[in-house]
C-alpha cells in the first residue's frame, strides 16, 4: 500500500504469525508492514470486521498487534530484527 | 520516587522542547518525557534523521531542526520512549519507560502535549484504506513512504491542502481532492482577511500551495457532503454528492481530514477545567496569560493550549518556561517582562492568521447516517446513540453504560467529540451543558507486569 520515496532501507527479518519475513528496520512498524502489503491487522472484536492503521499518531488504537508477547500499537513501536508479531485475528 | 524535580515538561514538539530550554537556560532543573524516540512532535517528526529531499517536505519542516539542535544543546534531562500514564493535582507523575515505570513529583509541571485529528464519521470509515492526512504525513516523515496507488484526499483544512501539496511533489498520484469546506466559509472568513495581512507569510504560504495543487490539474471537488466508503474487508470506493449530484470514484486509499483539536487527555485528567472555543469547535484548557491552568502548577502551551501551529507553540512554550523560572524564584518579575514583551509582540503576529484560518475552515456539525459507526473500538452506531438518547440517557458517560461507546482501547479518544455533538444536536443543549467522557488513567497502555516493575 505504501512504497518508500528515496532509496531502499536495510532489511531485517522478523517473523509475523509465525512466518519469517522482511521489514525495513528503524521505522514505525505499522509504516513497515503497509510496505509490505499487509493491510489487515486485526479482526474487530465486536464483529470481526478487519481494520488497519488510522491515525498512526497513536490515537485510534486500530494498529494494535502483538508484539514479543504485549498488545501494543504498531504504529508506535520501531522494526527490530527478530520481533515475534501475532495479529489478533480472532473476531467475534 | 523522586521529589526533587523542579519542572517536568510532557511532550517534545515545538512547545515542549521550548518551554523545557527557556527553563532550563535560567537554571530551573528540568526533566522532558516524551514518548517518541526522537525530539521534535508530530510536526517536526524525525527532523534529525530525515533523508527526504527538502523539496518535498517544505521549508517550514526543515525549520523544525533549528529548534531540535538547540533543545539538544539544553542543560536539561530528556526522557524519550517515555510514556506519562498519570498526572495528578499534586503534580505526582507516573512514567512508563522501556519495561518498568516511575514515579516524581514536580514543583511544576508543563503540558505539551499538542493536539489530535477531529473525527468526524461518516460511513465506512473503519474500512481499512481509509486513514487520516495526519497519518499520510507521518508515514512520510517517519518512514519516507507514499502511498503506492492512487489516493483520494477528502476534507477540509489547511493540512489537507499541505498534504496534497507534499504528495505532488513526491510524485504521488491523487485521483481527486473532495473538499467538505462549506462554500459560505469562504465568504465568511473575508473579513478577518484584513487582520490577517500582519501574518502574511501563512496566506502566501496558503495561496502558492493552492495555485500548486490547481495548475497540476487534479479534480477538486467543491462543497462535498453525504460521503461513504464502500468495500468488503477493505476500501475499493467512495460515494459523495457535490453540485446536488451525486459522484463515485473507485479508489483503495482515502486520506481524511477535517482539523485538528487539542489533545486533552493528560490535562483533563488532571484536573485541569475545560472551555468550549467556539470559533475553533473544540474543548481547550482554561489558561492565564502565560499557560497556567485552573491547576496550580500545571501549565498547557502549543496547541494543547489552543490551535495555533508550530511557530505560536514555540512561543507560547518561551513564556510557559519563563513563568515557571520566575515563580521557582530563578528570575525577577523585571527580567521576566522584558523577556516576555518581544515574545508576546511575536505571538500576537503569528496569531493573527488564526481568525481567518478558523473561520475559513469551521467545521459545521451534522449528524451522520444511522449506520456510520461511532465509536470504532466498540463498533457502536449513530442509531444505537440515537435509541439511548431518545429513552433519555443523560450524557455520554451514562451513554458507556448503556452501549460501551468510548470504552475501548483508545478510551473514547476517537468519538468523544462526535458522541458529544451528537447529544447537543438531539437534545438541542449547548455543546458545554452536554457533559463528557471522564478521563481516567492510565492514560496511555500499561501492563501489570510493568506497573510490578516499578522503581522505588
């Protein structure tokens, strides 16, 4: 969804759901997975609907994944190598 | 705990990082929190490592390292990756960092904790695809990355406009630009344009980028109401009505604005009273004339105090920082007015651009459809809202009990504004009779494992 303007950044792996994948490191995670085309990010828990970052300020909370074990708000969180991401894809 | 600290400052944007250095300089001990890795806010995100062309961002963005370097320069303790979670009337403050959190307690405390996008819902607008201005700017900036298809920019405000202009230059393509600006507005803002030539770098500004944006030639639609969002598990179109016609355009990325609105959480929850400003349509902590809220010791600067963009911040900071030093006895009432005169004569010139802005760009409150969900966390609907109010809910925090509106992860951040409105418009009450969300802490996400790990 999102592609970067300038020049490639150095790559970093991680694993998402359990799947090793690459992710531009040092940036906002919630940045790094749109690259990525990754647009689902959680289910709402409500009606299961899918929902992706909003506000990417840390406001709307619509980027929360788990992130080495914590719910925490991707959109906050910079790209390391070796993070362990889990969406919450559980709706309902 | 620590009980020593003199000032603690919260947020490190323009105002923040001001008040924190004007401080410090007169030899006030001084700690900033700020939860970003990096100094600079949202306005001036990434200022220090950023690797984009200048062009793009504008001169106004490349200002913001200036401001950054000098704050670096301060004899003064930054705390970045630091959340404050609390904040109460004996100036006690929580603070989350890394794994563990502590706790101080300051002789003052100043806010800066700057301001919000306004939601303004309208159906669809969860669907992933569907994302504010605000976040279109900060991937930009943070990240160095646009969007890669086509975008639609809809709304109302000078940062739309900004938006677009950025995106131009970036070389991104925007298949249109639904402006919501109620056409009167314009018309109505004409007589604050005289007061607003003493600040008339900002309608230079203003003027160049919308000659910009319509010499590109990118469908600008005027008066925009009645828009949806469509799609299954994401956005794959907008309706919208323009010209009493109505349109569609097929688009997977829509970026909305419609203003921004002071970020009040911390303040609230403090203590800090509230008002109503009218000509900006948002709720702003009461203040004196150099930022001290109703709370004694508690001061709110930049746009927390009020809109005013980050030039204004700045200076609002300088004399936060300088009241703070006067009041700990680190300067005379002397030394302090004649710092403040030329701080205020600078202010007053930035400020006069604000009548014409805010009256350009008012929002005019409308109730959305039915279906528009409210509150996004809790997926609760206008109709379910309407239902509470019509058997005679009394405000919006009875409305929690009877629907989970506001009760989410973000804590009523994203509806608490349209729940408001909502009750004004059906109960036909003044919006500061209507009442609001409490705000509670803590105020940002905490665990259990780290408020365990606190240090003594």
């Amino acid at each position: 969804m999102f592609q970067s303007i300038d020049r490639q950044k150095s790559l970093v792996e991680v694993r998402l759901d359990g799947e090793l994948i690459s992710l531009a490191a040092g940036i906002p995670l919630a940045a790094a997975l749109l690259e990525q085309e990754i647009t689902l990010f959680r289910l709402s828990p409500v009606s299961g609907s899918a929902r992706a970052p909003y506000c990417m300020i840390g406001n709307c909370y619509e980027c929360m994944i788990e992130i080495d074990g914590i719910r925490q708000r991707s959109c906050r969180v910079t790209v390391r190598e070796g993070m362990d991401l889990r969406r919450c894809l559980e709706g309902g | 705990m620590r009980d020593n600290i003199q000032l603690a400052v919260i947020g490190a944007g323009p105002a923040g990082m001001t008040a924190a250095r004007v401080a410090a300089r007169h030899g006030v001990d001084v700690m900033l929190f700020d939860d970003h890795p990096d100094p600079g806010g949202q306005i001036y995100r990434n200022v220090e490592r950023q690797t984009l062309d200048s062009a793009i961002l504008g001169n106004d963005y490349a200002k913001g390292l200036l401001l950054v370097r000098a704050f670096r320069q301060g004899k003064l303790q930054y705390y970045p990756e630091s959340s404050v979670w609390y904040l109460d009337k004996s100036l006690q403050l929580g603070v989350l960092h890394q794994k563990s959190t502590q706790q101080f307690r300051a002789q003052r405390v100043i806010l800066a904790t700057g301001a919000q996008e306004r939601s303004v819902p309208f159906p669809g607008w969860q669907l992933p695809g569907v994302m504010t201005a605000g976040a279109g700017q900060t991937i930009l900036k943070s990240a160095g990355m646009m969007p890669a298809k086509p975008v639609v920019l809809a709304g109302s405000g000078p940062l739309l406009l900004l938006l677009a202009w950025q995106y131009l230059q970036a070389g991104v393509r925007i298949d249109a630009i639904l402006e919501t600006t109620p056409r009167e507005n314009f018309r109505r803002a004409l007589r604050y344009l005289p007061a607003a030539i003493a600040a008339s770098d900002y309608l230079i500004k203003g003027w160049r980028m919308i000659r910009a944006i319509k010499r590109s030639g990118i469908p600008w639609y005027k008066s925009v109401t009645e828009m949806r969002a469509v799609g299954d598990d994401e956005l794959n179109r907008i309706h919208f009505t323009c010209g009493g016609q109505s349109h569609h355009l097929d688009c997977s990325v829509l970026m909305v604005h419609q203003g921004v609105i002071p970020e009040i959480q911390i303040a609230q929850s403090a203590g800090c009273q509230l008002q109503w400003d009218d000509a900006q349509q948002c709720w702003h902590p009461e203040r004196d004339s150099w930022g001290e809220s109703s709370q004694s010791g508690i001061f709110t600067v930049g746009d927390l105090g009020s809109i005013v963009g980050a030039n204004a911040a700045a200076l609002s900071g300088q004399l936060a920082g300088l009241q703070v030093a006067f009041q700990l006895g680190a300067l005379n009432q002397k030394q302090r007015d004649k710092q403040a005169k030329s701080i205020r004569r600078q202010l007053d010139r930035h400020l006069a651009i604000r009548p014409f802005l805010d009256s350009c760009y008012r929002m005019s409150p409308q109730i959305p459809p039915d279906e528009t969900i409210l509150c996004r966390c809790e997926e609760v609907s206008v109709a379910q809202l309407k239902r509470v109010i019509e058997s005679g809910c009394t405000g919006p925090n009875q409305a929690k009990a009877f629907t989970r509106c506001g009760m989410g992860p973000c804590q009523g951040r994203s509806c608490a504004a349209s729940v408001e409105q909502l009750f004004a418009s059906l109960l036909s009450k003044p919006l500061n009779e209507v009442g609001r969300f409490n705000a509670r802490p803590p105020i940002k996400p905490i665990t259990l494992g780290q408020l365990a790990n606190s240090e003594e």
